[in-house]
C-alpha cells in the first residue's frame, strides 16, 4: 500500500503526524483486522507513537517501542 509507506514515510522525516496521515494508517489497521482477520496490530517503529498515542484506532496494538522501553527501564532498576 503505497499510502501507507508515504504517510509513514512523510510521519517519520517530519516529526508530526497529520489527520490525514493518521487516518491512512488507522485504515490500514482496520483493513488489517477486518479483511485479513488480524487480531491486533504490531507496532514496530518508534515513530508510530506519534499516530497513536493516546488515539483509539479502534482495534487492538502492540507498541513494540513501548515493550523495549519498559524492559529497559526494568533492566536499569535491576527488576528485570
């Protein structure tokens, strides 16, 4: 989907989201779930926090930046 990679793409050099950046990538996700039968949906760049964070996508996430950043956070308080 070339959208999407632009939309990221354009998310990631600019260090912003927009609202129609934002709903290229929740549709995307939405597809995902719907047409693809996704039961949630891996977040794996950090830039992604920007598109949605504190937003509901209106499907299930994994942020994997989120994981890795309280494993290191454990790791650091030797909680790990």
């Amino acid at each position: 989907m070339r959208q999407v990679h632009d939309s990221y793409r354009d998310m990631a050099l600019e260090g912003r989201i927009t609202d129609e950046r934002r709903h290229v990538l929740f549709s995307a996700g939405r597809q995902m779930q719907e047409a693809e039968g996704a039961e949630a949906v891996m977040l794996g760049s950090t830039d992604l926090f920007l598109a949605f964070d504190a937003q509901d996508c209106g499907f299930p996430i994994v942020d994997c930046a989120a994981i890795h950043v309280d494993a290191i956070y454990r790791w650091s308080v030797g909680k790990a």
